[in-house]
C-alpha cells in the first residue's frame, strides 16, 4: 500500500513482473493465490475479464465497523442491552462521523478514537456523547491517517506543494478521460505521496484503460481523504452534518482555486525554462500565505465610514452574515451564495441588486468604497499588517478554532474551522475619498480607479435553476448549469431568446473589466 517510491510502485503496476511472482509462487505450493493489495495502485495492466480478479473497496457499512470495534469491546464498556453494532449504528447515525467511517483505514482510526474516549468517560447515550466527541474525534482520525499515510512527517511546505498538486489535477480531469496524472511538477519523493491520496477507477478493457462501471472519471478523491487535503494546505476543516450557508462552499472553492492558480503558475515558469529551485521557493512562499478568515464584522458601504481589514493579499475572507457585500472576498474575485431549501425549485436572484451593492455596475448611485479598498490591500499585498496580527492573536493554536456549520465541499459533507484572530481596519471616510487611512501605522493608503481591474463575480448556488433579475426594463433571464461553459461563463448561444437581454445587461451595465461566473455546487 502506497509503496514509497515510484520505482517500488512501477514493479506492482506491471503485468509481467507480476506473472513471474505468480511463476514462482507456484514453486513453494501446490495451490496459490497471489494477492496485491493497495489504494495507490490503478491496476493499469490487469484486465479482470482474463488476468486477475480485480476487487475495488465499497464504502464501509456498520456491519465493517462492528468488527473492528470488536477488538475494543472492554475498552467501549458496553452496558447488558448494547453490543458493538449499537456503536456502529450511532456512529452511522452522526452524519460527520458517518462518512469517516465509510473509508477503511480512517474507520480503524475512528474506532480507535471512540474506545479511548469510552474509557474515560461515562455517557448518557450514545449518539448524545458521539456529538460531544464528534471535534475530538474528527481531529485524532485525520492525525492517525496523517502519521500513518508518512504525510505528517513532511516539512509544511511539502504539505502544501502535494495538496496543490492534487486538487490542480482534479481540476484538470474530464469525463471519460482514462489518462492518469504524472504529478511530475512534484520532487520524485512527493509522487507517491500523492497518487497515494487518489483513488484510480480503471482497468485494462479491449487493449485500452477504460474506467469502470459506475464511474465517470479515471481517478477521483473521497470525503475523508478531502478533508486530508484541505488540512495539507493550511486550511482546517471537520466534518458537520448538513450545512448553515452555502458560502462556506464558495469558500472552499475559492481555497482551491487559489491553490491551484500558485501550482499553475509554477509549472508555467518552469516549462518557460526557469531555474527549478527559485520557481520551487517562489511557489512555497505563495502557498504558505493563502489564508482563510472569517471577519467578525461587515464588511459593506452602508455608513459613512467604511472600514476595509488589513490583512495578507492572499486572504480569502468570509463576511459576517447578512452585511451588504459579497458573502466570500478572495484576491479580484467575489462570490455571493444563494441557498435553496429544495435544491430542485428555482432560485430567484437579483443578480442587479447583487452586483451593484458590490460597486460592480456602472450605476452612478453605486458606492464603490470597499472594492476600491480591497483592490487597494490586493495590489500592495499588506504581509505586514497581517504577521503582526497574527503574532498578538496567535490564530495558528488549535485552542484558538473552532467550527462552523455548513455544507460540505466536495461531496457536502466539508465544513470550515476559520481562524479567530485579531484583524485591524483601515477607513475611508466621505463619499468621494481618494484614500484610506491605517491608523495604527499612521498610513495613507491611495485608492485604485476601478475602470479596467479585472474583477470576477461568482454567483454560486446548490440550486438546479436560477431565474436572474438584470434590473429595470431587462426580462429575466432563467439558467441551468447546461448554460454555463467549462469556464463557468454563461454560453450565450445555448440561451435562445433570452440571448440579448443578457448580452444588453454584460455590455451596458457592468463594470469594465468585470467577469461573471455561474458555480453550481449541487
């Protein structure tokens, strides 16, 4: 299981030298059966019509659980009516425990986990104490997984640089695409790692890979090892039952692609000849100051003074609820969340009224104090302002975090831990300002002009259907995700009659150098 280098791996994948172990596994017995075991392994030779039986792991069920928590019995202190399928069954029960116990070897770690707990404490019942535990446990499972996959022993950097590398090559997979990820742009030592974290759904059909039933991608990634991902990158998450906002899914997304922009960038320089180490040093330093926050105030132009937080250009930022701004801030992008209770009716949005609380339309009503605030931290990048903060706050302690519900992301079952830390402001004050004032450093800060900085605007939703209003005199225009392109833009032939309302709307009353976006997160 994931065999530690790629020429370890490489003997594994191949069909002949398996042959040959099979030749001379029959020289030590009259029956033998040859079994190769392993998550990092695609199988990419072997065909289970004619060379082998190709078994694939299923999600666990409590009946997998109930036996492993049998090696526990006495440490569980189960009472006369309860057996080790009551735990199974409460564990099942808990939604963010449910799904680490669908993965094998985060289950072992889980049971592991439950047991410790049960010895030390006494319960009123089970699926009461499994909801108190349920952070405690979520964190002793991904340290188990961590520590025994080898991925806690890497520097944080290389943690970074494998979770980076990672989600770019989910991001670049396509359905029905049997090729495989070379993680080339990773040290050989890394490459293991990763592929590691996937799981390969191919076999070998008519003389070609194909992906096998039920799938539609060659490789994909599982809520648990998810969840491992965002925690080698920085960003810490647990597991929650369903979800309180659909921007903690935004805010994951924007994680991700920030992650894999630095990746993208770093390959670039290299296929530009670059010198490895200096693009390599350059590339660490751009993933360690992605950051993700939750603002403990509103971030909004309704007042007469505007506050803008002073933090690191990196930092992707969740406003607090209901403020009049987009719900998650990430450098030249901002997402409004749109949330459907029945995810089947259609959203209505006012993507007018949207876009221009964001200062994003060329209405001369629009306040566009806090864009110009944020382009104003994104162009200066103020690392400064940050580290200091950071430092009084201490935000890096876990006693300092602490969950937030939401939907998961990917597979809905990922939540946020955001960090708590001090953030400082600076404020614009009047209606026509040309500044903004840090107090603290006795700073000035200029305010950018707006015209001409590429901003994107992402309107995300876990809904099948939006009816979007594009403000007055404009009908509504009604979009599905078969509408948007593979750059999440809308495709303007696929809208009919509705094509040049919504090419009025993008041509006279956006911003220049405004994108929008479309992500449906169902």
């Amino acid at each position: 299981d994931e065999a530690g280098s790629s020429y370890s791996k490489a003997w594994f994948e191949s069909k002949e030298m398996l042959e040959q172990l099979c030749m001379q596994a029959e020289t030590l017995a009259s029956h033998v059966t040859v079994i190769v075991a392993g998550t990092g392994l695609t199988g990419r030779e072997l065909s289970s019509t004619n060379d082998a039986y190709v078994y694939r792991m299923k999600p666990w069920e409590p009946r997998d659980l109930s036996k492993v928590l049998e090696e526990w019995r006495e440490e569980l202190r189960l009472t006369e009516e309860e057996t080790v399928d009551t735990v199974a069954h409460a564990i099942f029960a808990n939604p963010r425990l449910g799904a680490l116990a669908t993965n094998g070897r985060s289950a072992y770690f889980l049971a592991k986990a439950v047991a410790k707990h049960s010895s030390r404490y006494s319960r009123l019942s089970w699926d009461f104490q499994l909801n108190e535990w349920t952070q405690a446990l979520v964190t002793q499972v991904v340290d188990g997984y961590a520590a025994l996959n080898g991925l806690r022993d890497l520097e944080a950097k290389k943690q970074r640089r494998v979770a980076a590398s990672v989600f770019r090559a989910l991001h670049n997979m396509k359905k029905g695409d049997t090729s495989l990820p070379t993680f080339s742009e990773l040290d050989a030592k890394l490459i293991p790692v990763a592929e590691s974290l996937l799981q390969y759904n191919l076999e070998l059909g008519a003389n070609s890979l194909q992906i096998v039933p039920e799938e539609d991608f060659a490789f994909t990634v599982t809520p648990a090892l998810a969840l491992i991902l965002y925690a080698l990158a920085g960003v810490y998450t647990t597991l929650m039952p369903g979800w309180k906002n659909e921007e903690e899914v935004a805010a994951l997304y924007a994680v991700r692609q920030s992650l894999i922009q630095h990746m993208d960038k770093f390959v670039s320089d290299l296929g530009r000849g670059l010198n490895r180490k200096d693009c390599r040093d350059e590339l660490d330093k751009s993933l360690d100051r992605i950051r993700l926050v939750r603002l403990p105030e509103k971030l909004q132009s309704k007042s007469a003074i505007v506050k803008v937080p002073m933090i690191g250009g990196e930092t992707i930022m969740m406003n607090a609820e209901l403020a009049c701004f987009a719900d998650v801030i990430a450098p030249y992008t901002l997402i409004q969340a749109k949330h459907k209770e029945e995810p089947d009716k259609t959203c209505n949005v006012k993507l007018y009224d949207e876009m221009k609380k964001c200062g994003l339309l060329k209405d001369k009503d629009s306040d566009t104090r806090v864009l110009q605030g944020l382009i104003a931290i994104w162009q200066n990048d103020m690392n400064f302002v940050q580290l200091k903060a950071q430092t009084e706050s201490s935000p890096s302690n876990k006693a300092d975090r602490s969950p937030q519900r939401s939907k998961a992301f990917p597979e809905n079952l990922l939540s946020l831990v955001s960090s708590k830390g001090l953030i400082r402001y600076a404020v614009i004050e009047g209606k026509a300002p040309t500044a903004m004032t840090f107090t603290n450093y006795e700073t000035k800060i200029p305010l950018p002009d707006l015209d001409g900085t590429l901003i994107t605007f992402i309107l995300s939703t876990n809904a099948k259907r939006m009816r979007l209003d594009l403000g007055p005199s404009l009908p509504k225009v009604s979009i599905t995700e078969a509408n948007v392109d593979d750059d999440m833009k809308i495709n303007v032939e696929t809208l009919n009659k509705s094509a040049p309302a919504w090419t009025e709307f993008v041509r006279d009353r956006m911003r220049e150098g405004v994108q929008i976006k479309f992500l449906f997160t169902r």
